[in-house]
C-alpha cells in the first residue's frame, strides 16, 4: 500500500525540474524571436527612411528636369518667334531693293506737272474727292496734321485741337486696350500653364500692381513665386511665397505656398529655418489635402528635419 502511495510522489519530483528546464527553454527561444523580430522592425524601418530618401530626390530632380524642358522649351519658341520676324524683315527688305532696283514710271498731269502717285493717293478723302494742295501735311486718313511750332509749349494741345473731324489722336490708352483683372489674371495663368514664365511673371507682376484689392491676391502671388522658383531665383521666391501666407492665411493655396517656402529656404542651404517652417504646417494646416501633406513630409524628409 505505502509502495503504491509513493510511486506519484516519485514521478512528481523527477519531472518538475523537466518542467522547469522546458519552461526556460522556452522563454528563451520566446527572447530570441523577439529581438530577431526588433532587429527586423530597425532595418525595415531604416529601408523605408533610405526609400523615401531616394523617392524625395527622384521627385526633385524631375521638378528639376521638367523646368528645364520647359525654360528650353519657351526659349524654342522665343527663337522660333524671332526667326519669323527676321524673314519677315528680309522679305521687306527684298521689297523695297526690288522697288528701287525698278522704280515706277513717272506719271505726270494734264498740264505736264510730275505727279507723286502715293501723295495722289493720299490726297483721296473718303469720298474720293481730292482736297487742296495748300496747308498742312496729310495723316494717312485722308485728313490734315496741324501745322505747329515746335518751340510751342502747346503744341500738342494745339494739335489736338485743330485736327481734322473723324481723325483719331493715338494714344497710350488706345495702344494697349485695359483689361479686367479677370482677363489679366487668365493671360497670366495662361502663360504660366504654356511654360512662358517670363511673361506669366510679367503678367503677375502687373496684375498685383493693377488690381491690389482682388479676392485672387494670394493666388496671384503664388504663382508669382512658382515663376520665380522654376527659375532658380529661390530668393525671390520665397518673398513672394511669404507674401502669399500673408495675403491669405487660410487660403486655398495657403498649405502649398508653407511648403514652396520650406522648398525655396532649402535649396538657400537655410535647412534650420526650413525645418521651422515645416513644423508648423500640421498645426495651421490640420485639414490639408494629402498631396499637400506628402509633399511636407517629403520636403522635410529631404531637408533632414527630425
């Protein structure tokens, strides 16, 4: 009886330092897999910083690649403008050597005066009588200039007011016709979008100066700064980028023009104060679109910030 009721007390203290030996065993193994698995966690982490590393300046180098093709692109059609105009000069040139290599024969009157076909034109008025001889010197409308003096401090006035009726006194006004800020606005973003960045900050630059009380200020501003960036004139970018900001805080291009800042004080070399710049988007910006917030984490990616 007293064997039967020891035989489980045996077998209980010869297997619980098995039980325990398995236990450490097991716990160990559990340590081991836990720090393979940190381990792991570390290098997939350092991979995806070195990944978007790669990715932030693939995307600047196409940025920069796409501004080239496009500067080079414009100046393409700047050249192209400008060998219009030369064969157009030519062919003007051509004309007028052609006219005095065989001028007209003279044409004289019924009374055997020579006649000047061109002045004989001139004197036609509109409806096809010819006007006097005597006076002052004809504009191509078939009217008189006024004859002034020089020395006349009035003499343009003068001249205003002795022209001849239905004749039209040019004008800084008539010469270029004003527009609306609509359509001064369109021709600016026009250009922009056409990669015509010389005009398009030409056109901005006059819309701000013509229209300081539209509602598009800080737009305007923006895409003043975009000319300029594109460019390499970061200094003047970021002017117009912190002018923009101020124009309208929360305006719709407001997170866009944060991050341009950041971009254009980064490629300064003014990394710290990029970094400041960037720290303060989340906070102002908190319901920023992704494209804009992508963009923030690249642009602080690429200037290091922590």
């Amino acid at each position: 009886m007293i064997r039967y009721l020891l035989l489980p007390l045996l077998i209980f203290v010869f297997s619980a330092p098995a039980d325990a030996q398995s236990r450490r065993e097991l716990a160990r193994r559990l340590d081991a897999v836990e720090a393979r698995l940190a381990e792991t966690e570390t290098r997939r982490i350092a991979q995806t910083d070195q990944l978007l590393t790669r990715i932030a300046d693939l995307e600047f180098q196409v940025q920069q690649a796409t501004g080239q093709t496009e500067r080079l692109e414009f100046e393409n059609r700047q050249l192209g403008q400008r060998i219009d105009a030369q064969d157009r000069e030519i062919q003007r040139l051509r004309t007028q050597l052609e006219a005095y290599r065989n001028p007209p024969e003279p044409q004289f009157d019924a009374e055997g005066n020579p006649v000047d076909p061109v002045a004989e034109d001139a004197a036609m008025t509109g409806t096809g009588e010819r006007t006097s001889n005597s006076g002052g010197p004809r504009d191509l409308t078939g009217g008189r200039l006024a004859v002034t003096d020089a020395s006349d401090p009035y003499a343009d006035e003068r001249a205003a007011a002795t022209r001849p009726l239905g004749s039209h006194l040019a004008s800084a006004a008539d010469a270029t016709p004003l527009m609306t800020a609509d359509q001064a606005y369109g021709q600016a973003r026009a250009r922009l979008m056409d990669g015509d960045f010389d005009g398009a900050q030409e056109d901005f630059t006059a819309f701000i100066a013509e229209f300081p009380e539209d509602g598009r200020m800080d737009e305007a501003w923006f895409w003043l700064g975009e000319t300029h960036y594109v460019r390499g004139d970061y200094a003047s970018a970021a002017e117009a980028y912190i002018t923009s900001l101020r124009e309208e805080r929360d305006g719709a291009v407001a997170p866009d023009a944060l991050v341009r800042l950041a971009s254009s004080l980064g490629a300064l070399g003014r990394n710290e104060e990029a970094c400041q710049t960037l720290a303060r988007f989340s906070r102002e910006f908190p319901s920023a679109g992704p494209n804009a917030t992508a963009r923030a984490e690249r642009e602080a990616l690429r200037a290091g910030c922590r």
